[in-house]
C-alpha cells in the first residue's frame, strides 16, 4: 500500500492543501492513519478512486 501526503494528494488532484483537510474532515476522502504533526495520511489508490468519481460527478 502506497501512501500520500495531505500536499501530494492536493498536487495530485490539482486542489490546495485545506481543501484536502476539509474533504478528510468531511468524510469525502478517508485517511489512514495519522502522521507525527497530526495530518492524515492518505491510501494512493483510495485517492484515485476518489478522483475518478469526483470527475464522474462534475469535476473537483
């Protein structure tokens, strides 16, 4: 399991990093665990799969 960052994710999905953490907040997005600072940690192919719906929807 490949793991992202609150920033890799926001670069990967073309967002800014709170809305990241606003979407992990929400339940949008599920991180894994938790890093050292207290930011989520994300699964790569969750982040995928969330992108790929969010284009299915209309767009992020």
């Amino acid at each position: 399991m490949s793991v992202m960052t609150v920033d890799e994710v926001a670069t990967f999905l073309g967002i800014e990093a709170i809305r990241v953490e606003r979407l992990e907040r929400e339940r949008l997005l599920i991180a894994t665990e938790k890093n050292e600072q207290g930011k989520p940690i994300f699964n790569s192919a969750d982040v995928e799969k969330y992108k790929v719906l969010a284009e299915r929807l209309g767009g992020l």
